[in-house]
C-alpha cells in the first residue's frame, strides 16, 4: 500500500467527456472570436468547412458545417486574415481540440465589405453601367415572368401573391438559386445563363428578403452585375427593404424597395384594367348604337331612293301622271266644249236672226226673176216680167203690171 491515497484512473472516455465539460462550461470559451489567418483550408463533399486558423507563434483546427457555411459572402481562402466567431469543442475520437466556427468574416469587419463596396461601384458607374439611357421600360403587360429567388424564402411566397392579385394572366416561371452565402453569386450567374437562353422571357425578377450586408453580398458581386447589365429583357430588384442598396440594383432597369415591390413594378393592376375595359365597353356599345341608328337613317334613304328608281314605283309615278293629265284633259276639253257651246249657241242666235225664213215670217217676200237673181231694186224689174215670190209659207209666181 501507498502512503498516500491515488485517485482512480479515468477511462480514456471519462477523461474527453470530463475536458469536453470544462471546455463547454467556461463562459469565455462558450461564445469567443479568433483573428488569424486561414491554412489547411478544406471544403468536404457534404459542404462542411475543415480549416486552421493560425498566427506567428500557434494554430487551432477549426470546423464550419454546411448550414453555416451557407452563410458566408465569399468562399475562405488558404492566406486569408479573417475573423471567426465560435465555441471551443473537444473532439473525442481524434483527442482534438478545435473551434466550431458559427460565423466569420475577412478582418476588417464590415468597413472592409463597405470599402470593397464603394470600390466596385466607383468603377462600374465611372464605365457606364448606371448610365439612365440605359434603363430600358417594363413591358406592361408581362406574358411571361421570370422570377430568381430562394425556393423557400418569404420573398417568393410574397411575389407570387402579388403577381396573382395584380395579373394573374402572366406565366411565372420561378428559377430557385441561392441568395447568401459563398455560392449564391454562382447559383445568381447560372439562374441567369439559363433565362438567358430562352426567348419567352419578357421581364426578370431577382429578389431576397433584407438581411445584413453579409446577407446581401451575393447582390454585391461584380459577376452578377455585369451578367444583369447583359440581360437581353429587363431585370427588377427587390433586395432586402428600402433602406438596403446594392450593386446591382444600380445595375438593373428597375429597382424596387422590397420583393413585394418588385412584383408590383412589373404588373399593372388588373383591376384598373377590369374599370378601363367597362368603360371601353359602355363607349363602344355607344358608338354601335349610334352607329346602328346612322346606318338605318341612311338605309332609310336609300330605300327611298330604290323605291323612287324601281320600276313599279316609276309605272305608279306614270300612272298618277296620266291620271292627273286624263282630268286636266278632261277639265280642258269640259271648258273649251263649254265654251264652244255658248259660241255656237251665239251663232245660232245670230243664225236665227238672219235666217231667211225668219225674215219671212215677219211679213217679207223674196223676190227673183226667172234667172234666180233676187230683185233688190225696182229698176231691176220691167213690165210684163214674171217674178218668182218667196214668203213664210211658200212661194208664187207674179207678173209686173207697170
């Protein structure tokens, strides 16, 4: 026996979960961050993220798993100086202790992604890419709208409501990419090479919820925004919320506030259109009325006329001519025989009144000698001629005395 008392040996288990306690109960190293620069950098197959962080004088082995990686605004580099957020974990198997990093950006922090910011914005505005002449308008209204975004974003969720309550009659084809994170640029660049080749597209949507400039960097990518200043149709924004700018919302046609804006932008609103369709409807059913009733006028007319041109109509005519000529004849012919028998009856007046034998019958006699000649003179007669003596009853024969 020993003079002094030895504390039972710890299995090996016992003592990584004992280390794994201490390390996982210490407030510092529950929650630390690390400069240092990235070595050994690699990226498994299952998306999680193997690296060492390391300065002069030491070096710690660092793991990200996929889901945080996602994260990132640009994929780690051996060489590089970061910042990486964490815990420090034991691994048992290995006997490793390492920094399971939930965070981690290029040191310099934000005022670094600012700077590189500015930077590419100076330069893609100092070549014109900004430029108003270039923003093309929105074809109003869309057939066909392309929308790049996260398949399971609210963004999404929010466009597609808006599309189908303002015109419901465009085709939407969602192009699901990545929208943060180290790959989001090359997800954005491969959803626009694929709209690219088509030729139904009449507008794009590229859109993500807000979030911080990490969230946003995807948006910030100098690939992108030459590939959107490329575009053949026109792109929309909606990136983050209206205080949130990025590079390629200078770039595109339009840029909107929000995802929901977005939608909106590039709609018109069907409802104005069902008001604009109601009117049109009531002022052409007014033009046909009114058309309808200038075409009867003028059908009126022209049935006069072919009524006036047909040949039943100029017979009719005819006939009402010759009607009326027959009774003007008629009143013509009545008048003149009128007044033909009062001459006639002057005449026979007069007739009457020197008639011969009306002469007689007053007392006289005509008297002619044997040739006919009427005595008219008493030299015309001589004694012993015989005259021939005419009166109202008959006639006799007289001898001249003396």
């Amino acid at each position: 026996m020993l003079p002094f008392d030895i504390p039972p040996a710890f299995t090996v288990s016992q003592l990584t979960e004992h280390i794994t306690h201490l390390l996982r109960s210490d407030i510092v190293l529950s929650d630390i961050s690390v400069s240092g620069e990235i070595s050994n950098f690699v990226r498994a197959k299952s998306g999680h993220l193997y690296f060492s962080l390391k300065d002069e004088k030491a070096a710690i082995a660092c793991v990200m798993w996929r889901g945080r990686a996602a994260s990132l605004v640009e994929r780690p580099r051996d060489g590089q100086r970061v910042i990486a957020r964490g815990h420090i974990d034991f691994y048992a198997p290995r006997g490793n202790l390492q920094l399971i990093v939930h965070a981690m950006t290029s040191e310099g922090g934000v005022g670094e992604l600012y700077r590189r910011f500015e930077a590419l914005k100076q330069q893609l505005q100092a070549e014109g890419l900004f430029d108003a002449a270039r923003k093309r308008p929105l074809p109003m209204p869309p057939r066909r709208i392309a929308v790049i975004t996260s398949a399971t974003g609210a963004a999404l969720r929010d466009i597609l409501r808006v599309l189908h309550t303002r015109w419901p009659l465009a085709d939407v084809l969602v192009v699901p990419a990545l929208v943060q994170g180290a790959d989001a640029p090359a997800s954005i660049l491969a959803a626009l090479y694929q709209l690219y080749a088509r030729d139904d597209i009449d507008v794009i949507i590229l859109a993500r919820g807000g979030g911080s400039i990490e969230d946003l960097w995807a948006f910030n990518d100098e690939g992108v925004a030459r590939m959107v200043a490329e575009s053949p149709v026109p792109v929309v924004t909606g990136v983050g919320h209206e205080t949130d700018f990025t590079i390629v919302d200078f770039v595109a046609d339009h840029r909107a506030p929000t995802p929901s804006a977005a939608a909106v932008a590039v709609t018109p609103d069907i409802a104005e259109y069902r008001r604009l369709l109601t009117g049109a409807e009531q002022y052409l059913a007014d033009l046909i009325i009114a058309a309808i009733a200038q075409r009867r006028l003028t059908v009126g007319h022209l049935q006069s006329i072919l009524r006036q041109q047909a040949p039943l109509y100029r017979i009719d005519q005819q006939r009402l001519m010759v009607d009326d000529l027959t009774r003007r004849l008629n009143a013509s012919l009545t008048h003149r025989l009128q007044r033909h028998r009062l001459e006639v009856a002057g005449l026979s007046k007069r007739l009457v009144a020197l008639n011969p034998s009306a002469v007689l019958a007053r007392g006289y006699a005509i008297v002619q000698d044997d040739a006919g000649r009427v005595i008219q003179s008493v030299g015309q007669t001589q004694p012993g001629q015989h005259l021939h003596i005419t009166v109202a009853d008959g006639d006799f024969r007289a001898k001249v005395e003396e």
